[in-house]
C-alpha cells in the first residue's frame, strides 16, 4: 500500500479538513462572518479531534477488519483522544478564561510595562463537540475505505 492509496491516512485527512471547514461555515451563519482563522485552531464544533481519529479507526475496521489488532489499537487511542479532548484539554481553556478575566479585573494594577499575552481560551471540547466529531469522522472513514 502506498502512501497516497493508504486509505486510514486518506480518510483522516479528509475529516480533519472537513471538520475545520465546517467549523469556518458554522461561525459563518450563526456570526455571519467569515473566520478562516478557524481552519487552523482547535477547539468548536465538530472536534476535528474526534473527527481524525475515528475517521483512521473505521477505515482500519473496513481494511483489516474489526477482529484486527490494528483496529484495536485505533479504537483505545481514539478513545483516549476524544477523553482528553472533553476532558483535560477542556479544562485547559476554562482554566485560561478564568485568568484572562483575572488579569483584566486587576489590569490597574499591573505596571504600564508588563502586559501579559491573552491566554488561548479554545482548546478543547464539549461532549456535543465531540461526538459530532465522531460521527464525521466514522462516516468519513466508512466513505473513504468501502
């Protein structure tokens, strides 16, 4: 199998794409403007996240079946991905938001020179987020390798 024929790679490419296009569409009709920033950073709906992995893990069920170690090993990791993504990576951006509000509240008395930098807040997922993920992703990875 080449590398342009491997079709777990392929279809974790095509749904990590798709779900940053998707999340530059939705900020488009719910904020009605265009945010290409989003094809580049993590965080939102759909998890691109859940999206990759489970996308290599449905493709890898199609091509070496379910009964497969390869497919074992996908299935665990993709757990502990979209885990870390709800979970940790979550907490991470909230824990960020909440300096950030911190640093604003006390900005008079920081010294005119020191400005701190303003803490990523979009890191990680909700469960929604996740699973919408998943279900891209599971499909995109059925698609790619039937």
């Amino acid at each position: 199998m080449s590398l342009l024929t491997n079709e777990p790679l392929l279809a974790a490419v095509i749904a990590t794409f798709a779900a940053q296009v998707i999340k530059v569409l939705l900020v488009l009709l719910t904020e009605r403007r265009w945010a290409f920033d989003r094809l580049l950073e993590t965080g939102g709906m759909p998890s691109s996240h859940s999206a990759t992995v489970t996308a290599v893990a449905a493709a890898i069920g199609v091509v070496d079946g379910l009964g497969s170690t390869t497919f074992a090993l996908a299935v665990v990791l993709s757990g502990i991905v979209m885990y870390d993504a709800s979970g940790i990576r979550r907490a991470a951006g909230m824990h960020a938001q909440l300096i950030n509000d911190l640093v604003q509240e006390l900005a008079h008395l920081i010294d005119d020179g020191f400005q701190p930098a303003v803490l990523k807040t979009l890191l990680g997922h909700t469960y929604p987020q996740v699973l919408a993920g998943a279900i891209l992703g599971i499909g995109t990875g059925l698609l790619v390798a039937m």
